[in-house]
C-alpha cells in the first residue's frame, strides 16, 4: 500500500478527513471548555449548558453528534431532563448521534437512554481517548447514514419522506421486489401513499421509462368497470358513441396500478383473473389482445377476510398477491409527521402562492400527538388550512384546527359509558367519523369516502342514515 493510500485510510478510520461539527451539552463550563480545547483539533465544537440553549444551537446550525450529560438545570442530580431533551432529539433528527454521560454506578440510566435512541454513553469520569474514539466513530456513521439516505432521496421518483425505520424497512423491500417480474399488492390504510409506493417500485422496476397508469377501482361505475380496464369499440354498448382505450392499453409495457381493488365487482374479478392468468383480454366489442402490463394492486381492506365473507375471489387473491408490502399508518412513524409537515409547507407555499410559514412549537407537539385516522393526506390537508391561515406567519394549533392534548385517543374509541350498550357505541362511532371526515373535505363525498376507505354509494347511504347534512 502506498504512502499515500495508507494515509487516506487512516484519514476515513479517525474521521479528520474533514471536520466535523459536535454540540457538548454540559452545565459545568470548566469540564465543558476542557473537552473543547481537546476535541478542536478534529472537531468544530460548540457548547450548551441547559434545554433551551441545545434547541437554540441546534435550530442555527445542523450537527451529527450531540454529547448530553444528562445531569441538567433545574435538577442536575437527576437524569430526568437529560432523558427528556434526548427523547426530543431523536425524535427531531432520528439520524443525529446522541452520546451520553452519566455518572457512575447509573447503568439502569444508561440502559434507558439506549432504549430511547441513544448512540452510545459514557460513565463519569471521560477517559479523553475514549471520548474521541467514540466521537470519531458516531461521526463516521453518521457521514455514512446521511449518504445513504442522499442517494435514496436522489433516486426517489416522489417526494418521500423516509425518516422513520417503519418507512425504510418499507423503501428496502420495495428495492428487492421491484426487479421481480411479479404482481404486487400494497396494504395499508386510507391515505397512506400506497400509490407512491406503487410509482416506486415501477421506477426501480425494469419497466422504469414505461407508461405508469393509475385506476381509482372504488370511482369505477359498476357497470363500466371491463370498459374501464379493457377498453370498448364504439357501439359496444347504449352510449359508447366512440372508441374507448382501455386502461391495460395504457399501460402497455408499463405497470397498471389498480388502487383500492377490494372494489371491484365479482364479474370484473373473474375477467381480472383471467388477463392475469393468459395475458390476453378483450375489449368489449372487439378482438381479442395480448397485453404486457404488470399489475400492483393496492387496498386498504383486509382481503383476506373479504375472501372469507365471499366478497374477493381466492384464486385473484393469491394472483394479485404474489409479493405484498405493507405501509404503516403515520401514528405508527411518528418521525415522518415534522419533515412531511415541512415538506407540505414548501410545496403547498409554493403552489398556493403564499411565503412559506414555519411551525410553532406548540404546533409541532399538537401535530406530534395527533391520531391522524386520514394519514399522511390528512396531515396534507392540515397544512393547507394552515397555511392560507397563517399567511407566512408562524403556524400555530388553532391554524391547524386541532386542540393542544388532542391525541391518538381523541380519534379512537373512548372508555366505555354507563348505559352505552354495543351497537349503540359502534353508532355514534361510525357517524363521528363520517361527521369529521365531511368536515375535513368541505362536504366532498368522493375525497370523504376516500379517507374513510369505503366506496361513495355506502357513504351516501350512511350519510342518508344518520340524517347527515351536507
């Protein structure tokens, strides 16, 4: 190995390739000041002694490593607001290295703050050596992580957020699925991005390039679904007064993503099978037609179970499902809710033509704390309000028409009342959720079912049932 070479390597190992930037978090200024004349020759070190400055320095500038002792004002013989400023840390910048430092004998601590995100820890008092090891070494996989997530971004065809671990376990599954000349189904709830999804494994596909063709199965009119998929000469039917290309057509070469397939009817199921089975359909009226067209079909229903009531055929089941991946629900990825409320916000300024606003923090922990039954279109459509509201001002709660404690049990089932029987409580729960999802969407039906995840026909009868108006 070269002289050269072999300095480079010990360059990468030690981490003084180039510097990097650390944030002490540290009460005692002498022992903070200490480690910084002792770190600056690698690192560019900054220093907070309590909660607030840590938020202060970190909002004017980005750093990889935080090194917190967790004994701060006002209780620095305890490691309570320690912990609590390491668990806003993590869940701020889920790639950000947290090093903590406890006193000796606290391994319980120690133990805590690895389980709530922590890179490493260190006990009182700091062997230097062991310190600048262990900076090096957070500083390299940090380096390496925001790489990586760089290029994931870069190869990204939607703007995706894959902050949390949920999502990219999500994004890795769809790397190794993507290439396979297989049939996809993607689960998830209502407004969860199942159709991005659906894009990205079409773009890391060998189909990439090829037309991308999109059905929203629960608008298809009953009795027009096979024209719909498969086309329909003129005159094929009372009303088809010209030539209709069907959507497999479209897609030809491409992918065909068929959203909410629980949908469709028992008959265009069978027909479904059939193209999937020989790759060849017909169009009412005409001839019949090879089709080369890959299929990934999303729902939000269990399919399963629909199979068991006699509402899915099997056989299409296991056709449509021959790889599945799943898409968490956005209170299950809680670090995805503040980068996509950004993202929303840079986006939605820019096509509402207003200057973009930024959150407050009481804002930020009412949108932490919410249920979000609608998902990530419901955290979209959020920021919408608020940011006609807001005006380029500082976003607050009543900007985005939440309450401050409103959480995840506010949208759920609440305990149980005194004389409130079953079917009663199931009741008043299904019109609740109508109720909110009309007030969400002005009254809208389509977008209401949509978020509701059931076809227009049952909301209008539900709307109809509980005298609900509009």
């Amino acid at each position: 190995m070269s002289g050269m070479s072999q300095e480079k390597e010990e360059e990468v190992v030690s981490g003084v390739a180039s510097p990097k930037e650390v944030l002490i978090v540290e009460d005692d200024l002498p022992l903070a000041s200490q480690w910084r004349r002792f770190l600056k020759r690698e690192f560019s070190v900054a220093v907070a002694t309590n909660k607030e400055e840590t938020f202060l320095q970190l909002r004017s500038k980005k750093f990889p490593v935080v090194l917190l002792d967790l004994g701060l004002p006002p209780y620095p013989e305890s490691p309570r607001v320690g912990l609590e400023l390491l668990k806003e840390l993590v869940v701020q910048d889920p790639l950000l290295k947290v090093i903590v430092i406890t006193a000796h004998g606290q391994k319980e601590v120690a133990q805590a703050a690895l389980s709530m995100g922590a890179y490493d820890f260190l006990v009182k008092p700091v062997d230097d050596e062991m310190l600048l090891s262990l900076l090096r070494r957070a500083a390299w996989r940090c380096s390496l992580e925001s790489a990586w997530l760089s290029a994931k971004r870069e190869e990204l065809p939607t703007s995706m957020v894959l902050e949390s671990e949920a999502m990219r376990r999500v994004a890795e599954e769809v790397r190794r699925v993507a290439p396979l000349e297989v049939n996809v189904l993607v689960e998830g709830e209502s407004g969860t991005g199942k159709e991005l999804v659906a894009q990205l494994i079409h773009s890391w596909s060998k189909r990439r390039g090829r037309p991308f063709v999109a059905v929203d199965c629960a608008a298809i009119p009953v009795n027009l679904g096979e024209a719909e998929l498969f086309g329909a000469e003129r005159g094929a039917y009372t009303g088809a007064v010209r030539r209709i290309e069907g959507k497999v057509a479209q897609a030809e070469g491409g992918t065909l993503f068929l959203d909410e397939i629980g949908e469709i009817s028992w008959e265009l199921q069978a027909k479904l099978l059939r193209f999937l089975e020989t790759k060849e359909y017909s169009p009412l009226g005409g001839k019949a037609k090879k089709g080369d067209v890959r299929i990934i079909a999303a729902t939000n229903r269990e399919l399963d179970q629909e199979v068991e009531r006699g509402k899915f055929r099997l056989d299409l089941f296991y056709r449509i499902g021959q790889m599945m991946v799943s898409v968490p629900p956005l209170r299950e990825r809680k670090e995805d809710i503040l980068p996509l409320a950004r993202h929303f916000i840079n986006t939605l300024s820019r096509e509402f033509n207003v200057p973009p606003s930024t959150l407050s923090k009481e804002a930020e922990k009412v949108l932490l704390t919410y249920g979000y039954p609608g998902n990530v279109r419901e955290l979209r459509n959020l920021i919408s309000r608020a940011l006609l509201l807001a005006n380029g001002g500082v976003i607050l709660p009543e900007h985005l028409g939440l309450r401050v404690g409103e959480s995840t049990e506010d949208v759920g089932i609440s305990a149980a009342k005194r004389g409130y029987d079953l079917p009663r409580a199931k009741r008043a729960l299904e019109e609740g959720w109508i109720r909110e999802a009309l007030r969400r969407h002005d009254g809208k039906i389509t977008p209401a079912a949509r978020d509701l995840g059931i076809p227009r026909t049952t909301l209008y009868d539900l709307i109809k049932k509980y005298a609900i108006s509009i």
